[in-house]
C-alpha cells in the first residue's frame, strides 16, 4: 500500500504518531548576484555559437555539471535555461517506437573475480554509473531494476534495444586485486552490436568514486556531448576516502535492493551504520541509513516512528546542506514525508526529477501521492512514466498496482482490474492487489470471482479485516477527497466478504 519499499509483511495497527562483454550481434524572480548573471550571459553566448540540438544539450550538460553547491545559479538555469528536463520522457512514453537520441541501458558489470562475496562490488559501480549518466540532459536511461535482470545473461544487443527502446549499451567488467581496481567499460551502437568506445581504468580503490566520475565524463565525451567540470558534479567532501566504509556503504545498498523484509531492511541499516561508525561523514551511508529508517517508518516495523522518522530528516537535511542537488536525497526525504506530509513529499520528489528525470522509482512514489491527496487522475502518467522507463523492474508489480489503485479510487472497475491482474501476474505475492481486487469485484457484483480473490488475500494475511485496512487509509491521508474515495473501497471489501473485525 505504500511504494517499491514496501514488503509483504502485514504491518502493526497504524501509528497514531558468464562474461557479458561477449556480444551475439515565482512570482518577481529575487535580484540575483553579477556572478549569476554573468554566468547566464557566458552560457547563452555559448549556445549562440555551438549549432545543432546535440550541442545546444552539450553545453547546457557542461554547465550543470559544475553547479553541485551553487544552488542560486542552479534555480537560474533550472528555471531559464531547461526549464523542462522530463520532456524526452514524456515523449519516449508517448512514441515507445522511437529510441530517444541518447538512450541507453548500464548493463550489470561483470566480476572478473569469480567470488559471488564481491558482486556488490561490480554492482555498486553498475549502479552508481546509471546514476551518473541519469542526470544528462535529454537523456533517457533505463532503471537500474530492469537492467539487473540481465545480469549474467547473454545479451542479443538488436533485441535488447527493441524491447528496451533504446539505442546504446554500456557495458563493463570490475577486477579487484588487494587494493588496486582495474574496470573495463565499453559503450555498444544496440543496432549494429559494435563497441564505438572503449576504455580501461586503474586505480586505488580509495579512489574509486574519482574513476566513477572519469568513467561518466569520457563516456558522455565519446557522445559528443561536453561535460566540462563531470568530476564536480559531487563534490569530494561527499565522497568517502575510507575503503572500509565505502565497502560497508555498498554492502548496505546491496542488501537494500534484495526482497524487502523488516530483516533484510534492518541488516542493511546495520551496515549503512558501519560505514558511518567509520566515517560520520559519508553521504551515501548517510543517505542509505534514512532510506531504512523510511521503510521502517512507512511499513510500520519502527519501535518508534517520531523518533525513527525526525533521525531520517536530520541525515537528508545534513546531505542537502552539502549537496543540495542529489536527486537521491530528495527522493529519500519524500519518503520520509509520504504519509503524513504527502504536498512536502510531493515537492521533494519533483525537486528529484528536475536533477535525475531517468528514475522510475519516483515516478511511482509519485503516483502515490497523487492518489492520497485526492488527484487520483493524475496518477496514470507518473506510474506509466516509470513502467516505461524500467519496464521489466522487480517493483513494476507495485507500479501497475498503483495504477490499479488509481482506477479504483475513480470507479473504474473494468480498468482496475485490469491493471491488478497485470500486478497479480508479475507478483502474486502482494497481498494489496487482493485487497483491490476483492473490492472492485465485490463493487460490481461479481461475487464468484470476489470470493476467488479474498481466497487469495486470506491466504497471505489472514488476519486481515475492514477495519484494520480503514484505520491503515486513515493513518495515511486526512484529504476530504481521498478518504470519500478510500471508503468506497472499504464499502466495496464488505461487499466482497471481507469481515469488519
């Protein structure tokens, strides 16, 4: 009921509180300072004198690529500059036969080391890459999700673009030897299954986070696109110089991404913790730690959620006074803010969008909120938005459950069904889509096929009833318009043959 972190594990009574590089084919804007202006004046100059679409992309990439700290500048631009940096998704979901220009995939990297303790290794540079390459301008990167499910695959590169609708792989493979890195990365033409770029780098794996950032600015290079300043894009004091919390850190992220349980979720805080018993001041520890202390807050598994959800805030707003531009701690502070504040959470999430369009996850977190604040209809197109963009992803059976939801709180059985069922066949272990569907067929009469469903429900949470799933919506939302609609669904689970207590 709530997004991608949410397990099937009935919460408590709502709180009052083989080698994959082988190939087979405002109102009055505020005065703003002469070093703001004089910035706008040399970035329009410069957009005057490179000529063509790519480059206009180029220098506009190159600029937000050295704001990270200079959040005045960074409103300019934002607001100036690209004032819309979600229309190449828009458009790749309005027209999936057409690969965007620069779309692409960031393949699992290969561990050369045969050991399977280090794929989070490999993994965390896979991940840290979409990232990076996420944040381009006019680029359209496929999540992370769907990716991973071609780990350790073969891969039919004309395929993999048709069913992706994309146009370019990156690929690579990560070798570890003591302290001492040597990562491999190729860039493949999907259409014609052949390297344009390729490129070896070696190094301390201190240093890593500076290879990452080599890695993104020689590939955006090979692109045509300039990424002047690509290594400030974060700043070093965010990046962490101890290999000991780094390895915590990514280990944390790994154990993150696995199933979601109330175990799995406190293992990986135990090893964000680690890393910042190691070193207080890494960011993406510190991001992953409030990202758990989210989940638990969300999923009802905290012992105390005022405490759990204030610790999680403290660490994002420590984060953004660093680094005001990390879309992942702004997405993190939205799920902070989900339920109870959904309007603050909704801000967060669109502040993550204009930094990285590219992730799926907000796009669904999104959805969500629109739901609960009584704008059902504006659901759909965030919730698409995602499946498009990470179209085989482990949680796009929340996101069709989302637009199942969706169609629910608008009457819309036929569809709502549907889109369940869609849920149903890609999890049919989330239990919510059994609580929508026994209330859409108890809502339409169909008492066979309510029956069918409630079957199902009972046999995941049997101790599910009325008024448990009444006091959950309540908990979540105070809308007028959301809790009309919320009832409906309740009045429909009666119908269906749910027991009130």
């Amino acid at each position: 009921m709530t997004n991608s972190e949410v397990s099937n594990d009935l919460p408590d009574k709502p709180a009052s509180d083989k080698d994959p590089l082988n190939k087979t084919a405002s109102d009055k804007e505020p005065d703003k300072p002469a070093s703001s202006l004089n910035f706008k004046g040399r970035l329009r100059a410069r957009l005057q004198v490179i000529g063509g679409a790519l480059a206009s992309i180029a220098a506009i990439g190159a600029i937000a690529g050295g704001l990270v700290g200079y959040w005045t500048v960074w409103k300019t631009l934002r607001t100036d500059v690209f004032p819309d940096k979600q229309q190449t998704q828009r458009e790749a979901t309005a027209r999936p036969d057409i690969a965007p220009r620069l779309s692409l995939v960031v393949l699992p990297f290969a561990n050369l080391n045969n050991d399977p303790e280090q794929d989070y290794f490999a993994d965390g540079i896979t991940t840290d890459l979409t990232t990076d390459l996420a944040q381009m301008p006019g680029a359209f990167v496929i999540g992370r999700g769907t990716a991973f499910t071609y780990k350790n695959k073969q891969i039919d590169f004309r395929t993999l673009g048709k069913d992706l609708g994309i146009r370019w792989a990156v690929q690579g493979a990560v070798r570890r030897n003591a302290d001492q890195v040597r990562v491999n990365v190729s860039l493949t033409d999907i259409a014609s299954g052949r390297d344009v770029w390729s490129d070896r780098f070696d190094g301390d794996r201190a240093n890593l986070a500076i290879l990452q950032d080599q890695i993104t600015a020689r590939l955006a290079r090979s692109l045509n696109i300039e990424l002047i300043q690509a290594e400030s894009r974060r700043s070093e004091m965010d990046r962490s110089r101890n290999p000991d919390a780094m390895d915590f850190t990514m280990r944390g992220w790994a154990k993150f991404y696995e199933a979601q349980s109330k175990s799995q979720n406190a293992q990986a805080r135990d090893l964000f913790d680690s890393a910042l018993g190691l070193d207080p001041d890494n960011v993406e520890a510190m991001i992953g730690k409030a990202r758990c202390l989210a989940a638990a807050v969300n999923n009802r598994w905290s012992a105390s959620v005022v405490e759990d959800r204030k610790q999680a805030i403290d660490l994002i707003d420590r984060v953004l006074s660093k680094n005001p531009a990390s879309a992942s701690a702004h997405t993190t502070k939205g799920l902070v803010l989900l339920f109870g504040h959904p309007e603050e959470a909704l801000a967060e999430y669109d502040a993550a969008l204009e930094i990285d369009p590219n992730n799926p996850a907000v796009y669904g977190a999104k959805a969500i909120v629109f739901v609960v604040t009584g704008r059902a209809r504006e659901a759909f197109s965030p919730a698409q938005l995602a499946l498009r963009l990470s179209p085989r992803d482990p949680f796009a059976h929340l996101w069709r459950y989302w637009l199942c939801h969706a169609h629910l709180h608008l009457h819309q059985y036929k569809e709502a069904i549907e889109e369940c069922r869609r849920s149903v066949n890609l999890n049919n272990l989330y239990f919510y889509t059994y609580v929508d569907l026994t209330s859409a067929y108890g809502a339409t009469g169909q008492s066979e096929q309510a029956q069918q469903s409630l079957t199902e429900l009972n046999k995941l949470r049997p101790d599910f009833t009325v008024q448990w799933y009444r006091d959950l919506g309540y908990s979540i939302s105070s809308n007028p318009q959301f809790r009309r609609e919320f009832d409906d669904i309740v009045d429909g689970l009666r119908k269906g043959g749910v027991r009130e207590q």
